[in-house]
C-alpha cells in the first residue's frame, strides 16, 4: 500500500513537471518571436548576390573622369554595388576599351557603364556584352546612333551633357568678350566623336559670319597636344584674339603657348575642372563650359541598377551645362570638393 502510494506520488509529480515545461513553451516572450524574425531576414539579405557593375571611364588620367568615378563609388556605396572601375591610358584608344570591356563580361558584371573612347572600335564587344545578358549604359560622349543600328544593338541608354548647347553658351560669351568681331582659333577634339563635333558646331554656328575664325586643328583632348597645336597656330597666323578650346585640357596647353608669345589672347575652355578654374580666378583664362561628370557618374550607377534588376530607364538623360566665370568659381569648386578621394 505504501508503495502505492509512492507511485502516485510519483506520477502526480511527473504530470506538474509536464504541464510545466508545456505551458513555459506556450509563454514564449513576444519579443523573442521578433528577434528570430529580424534574424532570418538578415540572413536572407546576405544570401542576396551583390549587383557587380563594371565601370569604364575614357581615361584616369584626366580630373573630369577621376570627378565621375568618385561620384559613382559614392553612389555606388550608397546603394550596396560593387563597382569595378578599369580605364586606359589614353583618352583615344580603342584598342584598350575593347580588351576592357572583354574583362568586364570575363567578369560577369550586371552592367557596364562607359565612356567609349570611339564608337567604331568598340560595338562588336558592346554587342557581346549585350547578348551575354549585360545592359550597357554609355556616358558622357554619345555612341554614334547609325553604328549602334547597324551593329545590332538593343537601345544604349545615353546620359550626358548637350554639347552642342553648352559650345553655344561658348560662342555667345567669345562674342560679349570681343564685341563681336574678331580673328578665333578652334581647338577640336578626336575627330569622330561626337562630342568633338557637337562641341565645334555649337560654337561656330554662333560666332559664324561675326568672327574670322582662322584656324580650327585638333589636339585629341590633350594638354601637351594642346600646347604643341596652338603654338602651331600662333605662329601662322600672328592677329588671334581669343581660343576655343574644347576641353579644359586643350585650354591648360593652349594658355602655356600664349604665355610663351606674351600676346593678350583670351582662351575659353569646357569641362570646368579644378585646374581650369585655379587659371579663372587668376585671370589666365576667361571662362569654361561646365558639365556635371559626378551627376553622369550617380546617373550611370543608378540606371545600371534599375536595367540589372530589369527596369527600364529613359533613352536620354541630359546632364546640364553651365558657363562659368570669375564670379562662380568658388561655388563651382565647392561642388567638384565633394566628390575629391
């Protein structure tokens, strides 16, 4: 009878212990339901794979690129991309864009940014690009819309200056300095580009049948290029009043030749970088076309992103310009401080 009841007693405190540990179980903390939730979505969110987007401005040697890479990493950081910047070193080859752009599909990037150094050279590889799956987004100089037609590529997305507007604000500001008549040289840039051609259109239609313009050769964007042509043309023709230089690199040269003859002639030049606006505020050189490399930089990140995860973006995407003289030097420099390494 006794160990009767010991059992029962037994099973009684078997049954207490039972309820207990079930009911602590039904009592989980709601909070504790909470962090389990926050927990797996963490790990949802790093299984997610990183967007690679491959980057490919016309050279690292020149501060208007190294301003548009900054902003891109910036904007790339901002979103969770990584970014793969390689450039080559000269602002006209092709050769060198076209082994980059190879390495990028080696590479599986979701997209390619660039800024093509030449259309011709390149739409065979654009066009692989593409068919591996790669949406490619072209900054800053324009692809040439017959060749990308012809190649049979999908539509390239273009963000980027209106060049042709922005030589205009050139033209009109070469006429308010000279009181419209005159003698002008041109510096053009690489001859088949578009931005070469827009850059030198706009700015002859507006001076045309105002000034002389005596000469008009090319420097391939180049500082020394630039230097060497113009001394060229300076000593051709002794009576010039003012250069056009397509780029500030073209200008930076252009300014070192006239320095050498000791002659007052004004020079204006277009990208407004740092340099360029250092030789404004010093009075050296009378103003610069600017573009917005860091905005094609944010733009050009952002469409990869939206064209990777399929979205579409619009055709074209201008960027703006904007001359700048003495007066808005200083606010013109603030903004290209941002985006500095």
């Amino acid at each position: 009878m006794k160990k009767f009841g010991k059992l029962v007693v037994c099973m009684l405190l078997l049954c207490v212990l039972i309820t207990t540990i079930g009911c602590g179980k039904q009592n989980t903390p709601p909070q504790d339901n909470a962090k389990q939730d926050a927990s797996q979505q963490n790990d949802a969110k790093q299984g997610e794979k990183q967007l690679l987007v491959g980057f490919i401005p016309m050279t690292l040697n020149n501060e208007y690129f190294i301003t548009m890479v900054n902003a891109a990493k910036q904007e790339a950081d901002k979103l969770g991309i990584k970014l793969l910047v390689q450039a080559g070193e000269k602002h006209g080859s092709a050769e060198e864009q076209l082994q980059l752009v190879e390495n990028m599909i080696a590479n599986k990037v979701n997209a390619i940014c660039i800024v093509p150094s030449s259309s011709e050279g390149l739409m065979t590889a654009l066009k692989k690009a593409q068919d591996a799956g790669i949406p490619v987004i072209n900054l800053d100089t324009k692809l040439d819309a017959n060749l990308v037609e012809s190649s049979g590529l999908k539509t390239v997305p273009f963000i980027g200056t209106n060049n042709y507007d922005g030589a205009k604000l050139a033209g009109e500001f070469a006429l308010e300095l000279l009181g419209g008549k005159g003698n002008v040289a041109i510096l053009t840039g690489i001859s088949g580009q578009q931005n070469a051609a827009d850059r030198r259109n706009g700015f002859y239609d507006v001076v045309e049948g105002k000034f002389n313009v005596v000469a008009e050769q090319s420097a391939d964007w180049e500082v020394e290029k630039g230097y060497n042509v113009t001394q060229n043309i300076l000593q051709a023709n002794k009576d010039i009043d003012l250069i056009f230089a397509s780029n500030d690199g073209m200008a930076l040269g252009a300014i070192r030749a006239v320095k050498d003859t000791g002659k007052d002639i004004k020079v204006i030049g277009f990208d407004a970088i740092n340099e360029a606006l250092n030789r404004i505020a010093q009075d050296e050189m009378l103003g610069t076309v600017a573009q917005f490399p860091a905005k094609m930089g944010i733009e050009g990140v952002k469409a990869a992103k939206t064209l990777a995860e399929g979205g579409e973006v619009p055709e074209v995407t201008w960027s703006g310009a904007e001359l700048i003289t003495k007066d808005k030097v200083e606010d013109f420099q603030k903004y290209l401080a941002q985006y500095k390494d």
